[in-house]
C-alpha cells in the first residue's frame, strides 16, 4: 500500500488526473514518488496514443498529431510546458542567476519563452505527422515515459535551487532514479533498433537546458525538470522522424 500511496503522489503531482486523497501524506513522499515518474509518463502517453489512433481514423495530415499533443497538455495542466517557457525566458534574460531565478519565478511569459515554447511543440507535431500511426503512437508512449526518466536523473544529478529547494526536502535516494530507468527504459524496447538513436538523441536534447541551468543558476528548479522532460520528448520523436 505503500508504494500505492507513491504512486497516487506521483499522479497527483504530475497530472490533472482525479486522484484518491492520500492518506498519512508527509512532503518526503514527493522525493519518494519520483521513482513512478516514468509510470506516470506511460499513462499520459498511453492516452496521447489513443487520442492519435482514434483521431488518424477520421482524419489525414498533421490534425491526429496535434490532437496527440493538445491532449497530453491538458492532462497535465501544460505542467511540463510551463516549465519549458520559464526555463527559456530565464536562461535566456536573465544576467545572474539571482536574476534567472526571478524571472522563472514570474508568470508572465516573455519573448524567450513564447518562441521556444512554440517552437517545441511546432517540431513535436511535426515529428509526429511524419510517421506512420502505429509508430507515432508508441513514439508518444516511449517519449513520455522516458521524458520523466530524464527528468528524475536531472534531480539525482544537480542540487535543487531556488523554491526547488522546499518542495524537493530530501536528496534522491539511490533506488529512485534506478527504478525510475528500468521502468522508462522499458517502452523503449518495443521501439527493436530505433530505441538506441531515439534514447542518444532524447537524452543529448534533455542535456542542453540541465546543463545550462547547472552553469547559470547552480543547479534545477521545477521549471528545468519540465524543459528537460520536453526536450527529451522532442529527442525521441525527431529521431523517429528521421529513421
């Protein structure tokens, strides 16, 4: 019941999905939880999936690609999204990191953020409308599991900053980020040869804003764990696209 309870945490924090009340909650369960990230990515894109092979039923063209998206944006509240247009308008305006932290802090979205979000999401359809349905959809489910997986190894490998540093109380423990690759990995393997250049091109794009955050602010906010997260996405569905 334990790993229940992580699991509804997991749920509960990532997505707009109704979820039981957890009971006996404590905050060190947020850090605990992030071990069924990747499950958690495997439910959005398992829905992102249907909505694409239900959609390219009726329609031809990039509609069953931008339908796949505009779901998975509202399941997680354009959780991961927010995060992705905060880290570009930070990075990108900010001079200190004192400065950075400020501006991703803000809600408005500035210059940097309207064009690299919709700059992502443009590429993601477009990746998608390239390749056949049955591909597109497990394309989806791979690239949503192993977005999250990205996302915790960004929290295992770089020091919380910022607000980061309240909700995230406790450092991972080694047994999170391990499970959380066996269970990211595990979609990928449907993928036979495409896994390998979709995982090297998903982790290298997933690199660029967790490094830079490590160089400008010191370390991750939420806001980097979401751009690192769509950034891998963007990796895997290029790829696709590509082979």
């Amino acid at each position: 019941m334990g790993q229940v309870r992580l699991l509804l945490v997991a749920l509960q924090f990532l997505t707009r999905l109704p979820v039981p009340q957890v009971r006996g909650f404590t905050p060190d369960m947020i850090s605990r939880s992030t071990r069924y990230y990747p499950v958690v990515g495997a439910l959005v894109g398992g829905i992102c999936a249907l909505v694409l092979t239900g959609a390219a039923q009726v329609w031809d063209g990039v509609l069953p690609a931008m339908l796949a998206i505009a779901v998975g944006v509202l399941v997680t509240g354009a959780f991961h999204e927010d995060g992705l247009a905060d880290t570009f308008d930070g990075l990108g305006g900010g001079t200190e990191p004192a400065r950075r932290l400020e501006i991703m802090k803000d809600s408005r979205i500035g210059t940097f953020g309207a064009l690299g979000l919709g700059l992502v999401l443009a590429l993601k359809v477009a990746a998608l409308a390239q390749l056949a349905p049955p591909l597109a959809a497990l394309g989806l489910l791979c690239a949503h599991a192993g977005g999250r997986t990205a996302a915790v190894l960004a929290m295992a490998a770089l020091a919380p900053v910022g607000q980061s540093a309240k909700w995230s109380p406790d450092r991972l423990r080694p047994i999170e980020p391990v499970l959380a690759v066996v269970l990211g990995a595990a979609p990928l393997v449907l993928l036979g040869a495409q896994a390998a250049p979709a995982l090297a091109l998903g982790l290298a794009l997933a690199a660029l804003p967790a490094l830079a955050s490590r160089r400008l602010i010191g370390g991750y906010t939420g806001d980097i764990l979401g751009a690192v997260e769509q950034m891998f996405e963007l990796g895997v569905l290029l790829a696709l696209a590509a082979l």
